[in-house]
C-alpha cells in the first residue's frame, strides 16, 4: 500500500479557496449505482466514506453520474468543485504517458500481479508526477477492482478464438479500438454506452468487451448470450482525488485520508476476489453463458494484438520501462486471476 501512498504524505495543511471548508461535505462521485453486492467501487467508495467519516466530516457521494460525464467531472476537480472521484483510464492516460504504458491488452495476468505493480514499483508516484507537471490538480490513488477480468460479451454467436471474430460487429470508442479490430480481423462500429443496449437489440452490434459485472450491472442479459473469459487484464475504475483539497487538510485528516484509502483497498480487494467466484452463475442466472478458452485458444488472441498506442499519448521510453516494472512484479505461483 506505500506505493499508492508515498506521493500523498509531504502536505502543509492551508485553506485553499474552492474546496470544501470542515463543515461542508466533502464530495465523492462515480458514474456506477450505490449497489455494495454487485458493484466493486462503490464497495471501495463505501469503505473510504465509513473509515474518513470517523474524523467527523461528512462524505457526499453522488452515483449514477449524477455530477456528469467522466470529463466533466474531472473538470469540477480542476476548479476545485469536487474532491474525489471515480474516472476512467483516459481522463489519466491523456496526461501521463507512464499511465498510458498499462493500455495494452495482455500485459497483467492476474490481480495479484496488478497489484505487486501499484505497491512495489514507482509507478504511482511516477503517474502522479506526470499528473502535476501538466496542471492537472488531482492525484491518482488506486484502482477499484470491478470483477473478473476484461473479456467478451456477445450475442448469438459464442467466441473462443480470434478467427471466430469474422462473424460479428463490436463497439468500439477510439481510433485505437479501431486498430485493435482491424488486427483481429473484426468489424467495428461506434456506439455510445447509452445506446449499447439498443443496438445489441437491432443487431447494430453484436457484442463489446468489458468485464462480465457489466453485463449485470446494466441489465443486458435479455440482449446478451455470452462471455468469453479472454482474461485481457484487470478491470476497474480509477480513485482521483483533488490536490487542492488534499492540501486543505490538516495533518490529522490527512492521516485519516491515507487510512481510509488503505480499508477502501482492503475491502475492495476482498469484495473482488468473492465476486469472481459467483461471476459465472451471476451470468448464468441472466441467461449468459461462460465460454472458457482453452491455453491455445487464448493465445490466438495473445498473438494477433498489435501495439494500438495513440502516438499522441505515447512515450517509447516510458512505455519501456513500465514493461520492466510488469516484468519484475510478474505473477507468483499462488496468484488468482
């Protein structure tokens, strides 16, 4: 956990106008339902609440994207309208190319790698660095495990290798996903997460990749027949949290604040590894079948991913030497996926 921690503990406490003061909420937002039984970062985000509450201040949470978009959001942390946050890799990987280094697909084959990465290696402080350096006033401090690892949802047609792929349409976000497909030899068609379930419905698309908890999450098990465990890393959502309002902290709530993120953590991680192991008959109960590929059938996939980097993002050197970092936490023979 010191890894996550180390670039958070060198503060001067100070008011700083735009951020909350001790009697005003402090808020916390994320896109996903306040659902502790199938949704990983709220799990994490309840924890966090209950352990920072003790200092006598209240935490505000705001779910459902009820504060906006995942950019929106990031730009009421900048003007100090909101203290932490829930956001995706991009709002992140757009200003630090050391964050954009773990884009690839493939390169963590479990979450106790992932997390020998986060704890043992300087990435965090690195990211975190890259994150002031380019103005951004907020800091990132973990991850929120959200399930088992990112895979295949499609509908009627069940995958377990890359040639199946020729048969069906997926959604896609950005010109990277686009570059992703075409080496998969895969069609792909620009939908926005609002209209998914639509045009799963007139076959628009016939699948998306994501964790299998999504499926649940957002109801689509009338509009999907499997998931196909491809296990192309972990899945979750990114803790951010302001820099000015850290700042606003006096010595002792910024030690409570390390704490609370340290039994966030704690209960996220042990929420997670449950969860994987109900997955499969939580899918099942939907309607979605689970396809496990066999070593084989998983590598087709390994080998057909090309470097998909957006050059406006990427930094060879950096990249570089994140691999170094994956390779030296590399999985252990205890390791769960």
């Amino acid at each position: 956990m010191r890894g996550l921690l180390i670039a958070l503990t060198a503060y001067t406490a100070f008011v700083v106008p735009g951020v909350a003061v001790a009697d005003e909420p402090v808020k916390f937002a994320l896109s996903t339902p306040t659902d502790l039984s199938g949704n990983g970062v709220y799990v994490w985000v309840d924890a966090f609440r209950k352990a920072f509450e003790r200092t006598g201040r209240e935490i505000r949470i705001y779910p459902n994207g009820s504060l906006g978009g995942d950019q929106e959001r990031v730009d009421q942390m900048r003007l100090g309208l909101l203290e932490i946050n829930v956001t995706n890799p991009d709002e992140i990987s757009r200003h630090s190319p050391t964050y954009y280094g773990i884009a690839m697909p493939f390169l963590f084959q479990s979450y106790d790698h992932m997390d020998r990465f986060l704890e043992q290696t300087p990435f965090v402080t690195q990211v975190n660095s890259e994150l002031a350096a380019a103005k951004q006033d907020f800091k990132f401090v973990d991850i929120a495990y959200t399930g088992a690892m990112v895979g295949l949802l499609t509908r009627k047609v069940p995958v377990r290798t890359v040639d199946d792929l020729k048969k069906i349409r997926l959604r896609f976000l950005s010109a990277p996903d686009l570059k992703l497909f075409a080496a998969w030899g895969v069609r792909g068609v620009q939908v926005s997460w609002g209209e998914v379930a639509q045009g799963l419905q007139t076959g628009m698309i016939d699948g998306y990749l994501n964790p299998p908890a999504v499926a649940t999450m957002f109801g689509h098990g009338s509009v999907l027949d499997y998931f196909t465990d491809l296990r192309m890393g972990p899945s979750g959502r990114m803790i951010v949290v302001s820099t000015r309002w850290l700042e606003s902290l006096t010595p002792e709530e910024l030690a409570a604040f390390e704490s609370a993120v340290v039994e966030a953590r704690t209960a996220n991680r042990n929420w997670n590894r449950h969860y994987i192991a109900k997955e499969r008959d939580a899918l099942a109960r939907v309607g979605i079948d689970w396809v496990e590929p066999s070593g084989s059938e998983r590598q087709t996939w390994k080998d057909r991913t090309v470097n998909f980097y957006d050059p406006k993002w990427y930094d060879p050197a950096k990249t570089e030497q994140v691999g170094r970092w994956i390779k030296d936490t590399a999985e252990g023979p205890n390791d769960s996926h």
